[in-house]
C-alpha cells in the first residue's frame, strides 16, 4: 500500500519527457534512486522484504556478492516474466542489470560510512 501510495502522489509531480535522453536519465536515476533506499533499508536490520530476503538468503549461505546475487535474481525473473508474454523495454533490461551493482555498492557505502571513527589520541 507504501509503494502504491507513493507512486500516486510521485507520477503526477515528474515529468514525462519524449526525449529518449530524458528517459533514460529517469531511468538511471531511478535505479540509483531504488539501489541506495535498498542499501539504507537493509542496513537497519528490520527484516528485508521478499526478494532483497532471498538476495540476502543466497549471499549469507552462498558467500557471492550481494551484487552478483541481485543481478542473478533479477536476470531470472526477467527471463520468466518474458516467457509469459510480459514486456521487455529497455529500462526493465537496464533496471535487471544494474540494480545488483547499485545496491551492492550501496551496502558498501552504508557499511563503511556506519563504522565508528578511530579514537584520536591526545
């Protein structure tokens, strides 16, 4: 309901450009938009939703990077939803191959920006 909400309230305010620069700078920035709320959110240790919980499944029991895990997953479903006649589009290609990346490096970030600072001798 969160997500839809959103989506109500976001669409009208964003442009709808025709320029396929515009889209695709939508697109990017909506991908890294996505891959950094999913690094802030996993890091709180609130429970991850379905897929970020099975991302994080096969990395905690696998070792592979998160990053390789996500596009793995992503690439699958992908797959499956073309096979049964849904639509492929150049920004569901790119959002299936990046995102793994952008929250991979997102978790990175968090973690290293949620270290706590050396003691500093006096």
């Amino acid at each position: 309901m969160v997500i839809a909400l959103a989506i109500g309230v976001t669409v009208p305010l964003l442009p709808s450009p025709h320029a396929v620069g515009w889209q695709l700078a939508e697109v990017f920035a909506g991908i890294a938009l996505i891959g950094i709320g999913s690094g802030l959110y996993l890091t709180t240790g609130l429970g991850p939703g379905p897929r970020d919980g099975l991302m994080t499944g096969i990395h905690d029991r696998t070792g592979l990077p998160v990053s390789v895990v996500r596009l793995g997953l992503e690439v699958v479903v992908l797959g499956i939803g073309w096979l049964l006649g849904g639509t492929v589009g150049v920004g569901t290609a790119l959002f299936a191959l990046l995102i793994g990346p952008t929250v991979g490096y997102s978790l990175a970030l968090a973690a290293h920006l949620s270290r706590p600072a050396p003691p500093v001798e006096t």
